[in-house]
C-alpha cells in the first residue's frame, strides 16, 4: 500500500502538465537577482500589480498561467514570476517553504511597488498565504489549491497518515525519466536536489505554524476545485483559521483549475481585488 500511494502522490504533486505558450500580449522579460540567484519574470498590462506565483515540482513554471493572463493584464499590471528552480529561474541550493516564501517577498521589495495583490497556485499558494502576514506590501491572495501539511491531501480513509512518504530518486526517475531529461536542460539544475527538497516539503506533517493565520489582517481568499487533491474540508479548516477569509469551490475542476476553467478564476480575481479597493 505504501508504494502505491508514494507512487499516486508524487505524480500528482511532482510531474507537470506540459501547456501550450497561448498568450499574445506584449510584455517585458526580466530577471531579478534575489541572493545571488536570478528568478525570472515576465510584465503584463497596466494598473495595481498583481502577482502571480506558480506550483512547485518539476518542470512547473509561470506557463501555467498563459490561459489566464491576457485577461487578468487587461486591469492589472501583472507579474509572471518563475519560482526558483521552475521554468528560467535559477534553482536554490534549498527549498522550503519558508525559503520560498521569503525569497518571494524579497523579490516584491525588489519592484519597488507600493503593495501587490497575489494569486498563489498550488506551493504558490502555500507561499501567499505566508506572505498575507506582511500588510505593508501585500493587499489581497487569492490561494488556488493550498494546504498545510500532507493530512490536507485526498488520501483513502483506509491509508495511515505514516504510510504516506516521498518517493525516493530511483521511484521517481523511472516514473518521469522524460520529465528529468527537460529538466536537466537548464544549466545548473539538479533534479535530485529538487526531489529530495520537494519530497521533505510536500510531505510533512505541517509546512508552516498555526499561528500564522492570526497574523493575518488583509483578505484571503482560498479556492478549491471539487475534484482537487486537497479536501474541501481541510480547505475549509484553512478559510476559517483566518479572519473574514473566504472559501471557494468550483465544480467539476481538479487542482489544474488555471488550465480548466481559467475564466472563472479570472472573474474571481475582478470580483475579489476590486472590492473596496
């Protein structure tokens, strides 16, 4: 049983989902130095920033976003970043979420702006929802499929929480040797690092403290879909952990929801960020 769910999880949470680059808007590419290693960064639109900060594994990057952004860069000027080690970005010799969330911060200094809105996916999610305890530079998040610690996952009643671990290197390469081979072709990265990192983040007990929900002043917003590999009710554990914060479930949509329904989330983010601005 245990190779079995190892086998379920890190194929959900690990591999990608190869998206065809669909936007046409004109924008600006850049990278950002955030220490000493450059994330990379794509400038839509005009108006409040709005950040958007995708899912973590292998092969993931801001592409899975494309659906989304030429209507979101219609009312907002948006911020495309790669998280470190995903799609340009340079890969951090670690990874947590804490790092993850700090280096995100650090890279919203780095604009120069006087706050932002965030939409976090997935880890990316995760990461806004760390980032909502600082209310100097950041306004709202929207987090799209969040959890906090591996009990938030879809896992059959009849399966030990203990029983659910990281797959090993030799699992995981026989499972996504394709995947690596891609991977691979970014100079510097080291897809065993990535593993070993992302198999201790995404399989832990807890990824960040309780108390962080009561530091949180500004609203959040956590949205699900109802076939996601997190539960609505470890979602919804989240949503009223944090003052006033609201809870969404789409239907008929997995964790992919930017791919599946990406204009409902774009209607989301008008609704949810240009209230009581």
């Amino acid at each position: 049983m245990k190779p079995f769910l190892t086998v379920l999880l890190s194929l959900s949470l690990l591999a990608s989902c190869t998206k065809e680059d669909t936007s046409t808007e004109q924008h600006t590419e850049r990278y950002i130095a955030v220490n000493g290693k450059k994330l990379y960064y794509e400038k839509y639109g005009r108006g409040m920033t709005l950040l958007l900060l995708s899912g973590g594994g292998i092969n993931r990057s801001i592409g899975d976003f494309r659906k989304c952004i030429p209507s979101l860069a219609d009312q907002f000027t948006v911020i495309a970043v790669d998280t470190p080690g995903q799609g340009k970005s340079e890969q951090l010799e670690h990874i947590s979420y804490e790092i993850l969330a700090e280096t995100m911060s650090k890279f919203i200094d780095s604009l120069k702006v006087d706050s932002v809105y965030v939409i976090g996916w997935s880890d990316g999610g995760i990461a806004g929802i760390m980032l909502a305890q600082a209310q100097s530079k950041v306004r709202r998040v929207i987090a799209v499929g969040p959890n906090n610690g591996k009990r938030g996952f879809d896992i059959p009643p009849d399966v030990p929480l203990d029983s659910v671990v990281a797959p090993s290197a030799a699992i995981f390469e026989q499972l996504n040797k394709d995947e690596i081979v891609k991977y691979s072709q970014t100079p510097g990265r080291d897809w065993k690092r990535m593993v070993r990192d992302y198999g201790l983040m995404v399989y832990a007990e807890e990824y960040f403290s309780s108390e962080i929900y009561g530091k949180i002043g500004i609203p959040v917003m956590i949205v699900l879909g109802d076939r996601d590999m997190i539960t609505i009710e470890h979602g919804l554990e989240m949503a009223r952990s944090i003052k006033n914060a609201q809870f969404c479930v789409l239907p008929n949509t997995t964790h992919e929801v930017f791919s599946e329904r990406p204009e409902w989330i774009n209607q989301i983010a008008f609704d949810f960020f240009q209230t009581n601005k």
